[in-house]
C-alpha cells in the first residue's frame, strides 16, 4: 500500500537548507565581528571603545578641564576633538555637532573668554583653562540678555544652531565691531542659519549691544 505522502515530514528543499543554512552563518558572523566592528566605530569617532568588560581607552591621558567654572577630572584618547569631549565625556549636549569642520559654527564655546569653534580644536589643547558652554551662560530662570534677546527677538527657528549663534554673539560684544547692521553680519559669518533668521538674529544682538 503506498504511503501518503501528506501523512510523513517532507524532506527540505534545496532552496530551504540553504536559507537555513545561510541565516545561520550570516548570526554568528555578526555575533562574532559585532564588538570589533564597535570598536573600529568608536577609534574613528574618538569615543570609548567598546570590550566585554565596559569602555576601554586605550592610549587615554589624564587631562583638567574647567568648564562653566568646575573643574572636571577626564581621560580621554588625546585624539578626542572639545566637542566630543563636551558632548560624549561631560554630557554638555547644548553645544551642537553640525559640520564637524569648522564650517557652520554649531559648536562655538568660549576658550578664556574667546570663541572657538570646538570641532577643530583638540580637548587636551585646553589643559586647565577656562571653558565656557552655552550651559554657562544663564538658566532658564535668568537668561543671559543675549539669550533673552534671542527669545524677543525670534532668532531661531529649529534652534539647531542657536547655542552657536549665541556663543558667537556674546564674544562679539567683547571685539571691535562697528555700529551698523552690515558690521554684526560680517562678526557673524561663521555661524550658518540654515532656517534664514539672520534678520531677527542680527536684531537680536543689536538689541544688547544698545542697552549693554
């Protein structure tokens, strides 16, 4: 009597073992090159490299900086731009990362009183000197004017650029810098709004500078 062949298990296709089979190897070549791939990640990035036993740096270096008047005790792979250093090992997150080449002017903090633009700049360049960050300049309870006019004002839109804008702002206040328009657009130019609030932007600094 011939035997139902709906009655037994089929034997798998070619194509099936070989989607198995595929599948299969594809996980355990991702399980076994995932932590090197991390770590080759991190080296490009500057961030900490990633082991089984937690972050690792190799090469690391014992560095102080003061920022928003603390000092901060750090290790960092020398090779760690201040902007990584600010948003990766201090978690100051206002200071934005935009171009990543000195470009744009996102990431613009003060460095002894002076605007950097903190992408091109190594951490460790900055050994103990003073470090300023859109997160110390006012709270939300007593803005710096520059922020508050910022906020009359409207100079932002997505806000992506505004702690830069600022930065930049409040150090022009600092240099020589004509009385018109045209000579606050040209201290500015380094920091892009790619909203286009320029007007209300320059509006906002010319509003400080006439009360300061």
């Amino acid at each position: 009597m011939r035997e139902d062949p709906r009655s037994s298990p089929s034997d798998p296709t070619r194509r099936e073992f070989l989607l198995t089979a595929g599948g299969t190897a594809s996980a355990a070549a991702i399980a076994a090159w995932a932590p090197a791939l991390a770590n080759s990640a991190a080296a490009q990035s500057g961030s900490p490299a990633v082991t089984p036993d937690g972050p690792s740096i190799e090469g690391a270096i014992p560095i102080t900086l003061r920022i928003n008047g603390r000092d901060r005790q750090l290790r960092i792979d020398p090779r760690t731009t201040l902007l990584d250093c600010l948003r990766e090992s201090v978690a100051l997150t206002g200071t934005k990362k935009g171009c990543d080449h000195g470009q744009c002017g996102a990431c613009t903090v003060h460095v002894n009183g002076r605007r950097v633009n903190s992408c091109l700049s190594l951490a460790v360049m900055h050994d103990r000197e003073e470090i300023t960050t859109i997160e110390g300049l006012g709270t939300p309870d007593a803005l710096h004017p520059m922020q508050a006019a910022f906020v009359a004002c409207d100079g932002y839109q997505c806000g992506y650029c505004t702690s830069g804008q600022i930065m930049s702002a409040v150090a022009l206040l600092r240099e020589p810098c004509g009385p018109d328009d045209a000579d606050v657009k040209e201290l500015m130019s380094g920091n892009i709004c790619r909203c286009g609030a320029y007007p209300n932007i320059v509006a906002a600094i010319q509003q400080v500078r006439r009360t300061a």
